[in-house]
C-alpha cells in the first residue's frame, strides 16, 4: 500500500466528490477496492483517475435539475411572500425582511454547492455557522425572541426538505444521486446554522 493505493478520503478529493459517494461507488461495485486487514477501504490510483477521465453526465444533469427546482422554489417562496402568513414575519419591517431573504439565500447557495460539488466541506460548514450567526444577529437586533427566530429558520429549511423531496419524487427515486444521502448532508449542513444560531443567543444573554 504505497503511492498506488488512496485511501477514502483521498480518492473522494481527486474525484471532487463527498467520501459518502464514493463509499457509495464501491458498496456497488462502479469503483474497484480492497480492504486493509483493519478493514479500511483503498483504491488503486489508476482506477480512481480512470473515474476522473469519464464524466458521469446523468449525475450532472440530475444536479442541476436539482439546482433549478431549489432556485425556482426559492423564488415562489420568498416573492410570493409565504413568510409573510408567519406571526413572526409579520412585525418585521421591509428592511429587515430583506436581510432575511438574503440570508436565505446564502443558505439556499450553500446547500446547493455541498450537493453539487461536496468539496471542501470544513469551509462549507464554517460558512453555515456563520449563517446562523447571521440570523441570530438580525433576530435580536429587532426583538426577536430565540423561539421565534428559531421558528423563522425552520420555516426555510423545510422549504430545503420540500425541495429535496420533490425531485426524489420526480426522479421515481431513480438516478446515480444518493438521494438519502443528499438528506443526511442538508440535515447535517442545516443542523450547523441551528446550532450556531442557537449558541449565539446564548452568547448574549
């Protein structure tokens, strides 16, 4: 096991995908692997960039029907105005309802480039946490209690849920995309802005 031989997570980097995909690849037998006698996945170099050379093309379109639904949702939902039924929007002045609306942008982004690219994932969570401290910040500076603000995430990320749903559906479940494991990705993604968004409140009390 020498230069020949990658382990998971350096296979994952020179494919450009999650470890969780390739994982996947070789559960189905699409990337050959063996394992070390402590049961560590290696695959052999040649096979990994044999991988590279071939664009797997359902996937990427699969990624950006993805894409385009999640931005199309995002559209209705924010300029239709939905949030505005919500108790807690409705004392929020345009002003603040904009910053809202960017952040969940942010967030929307974010989650699109963990699903396409699942690169560099320590920044993309980094940048999640920044996220919910973003929201804890507008939240307090125009009176919003930790419960209503809370409330005013959820509200966006059962939107990320819906839309993540709806191309399951769409695909018949279908495809070369791990749909349960895009799921576990956007849960532990948004668990982060939660969490951080969380301990900011508790920061400043």
């Amino acid at each position: 096991m020498d230069n020949d031989w990658l382990n998971l997570s350096e296979a994952a980097e020179l494919l450009g995908v999650h470890p969780a995909t390739v994982r996947a690849w070789s559960d189905r037998g699409e990337l050959p692997m063996q394992r070390t006698p402590g049961g560590h996945r290696r695959f052999r170099r040649a096979d990994v960039e044999a991988r590279t050379a071939v664009p797997d093309r359902t996937q990427l379109t699969g990624a950006n029907i993805l894409i385009q639904n999640m931005l199309g949702k995002a559209r209705l939902e924010l300029v239709e105005g939905e949030a505005d039924l919500q108790p807690w929007h409705q004392g929020l002045d345009e002003a603040v309802k904009k910053e809202h609306r960017d952040i969940g942008r942010r967030l929307l982004h974010l989650v699109i480039d963990y699903i396409a690219h699942a690169r560099d994932e320590a920044n993309i969570i980094a940048e999640a946490q920044r996220i919910g401290r973003d929201y804890a910040q507008i939240g307090r500076a125009n009176g919003l209690s930790l419960t209503d603000n809370t409330r005013a995430y959820l509200f966006f990320r059962e939107f990320l849920a819906q839309a993540i749903d709806d191309m399951i559906i769409a695909s018949g479940g279908q495809g070369p995309t791990d749909w349960a494991q895009i799921r576990q990705q956007v849960t532990c993604l948004t668990n982060e802005v939660l969490l951080a968004l969380i301990a900011a409140y508790e920061a400043s009390a």
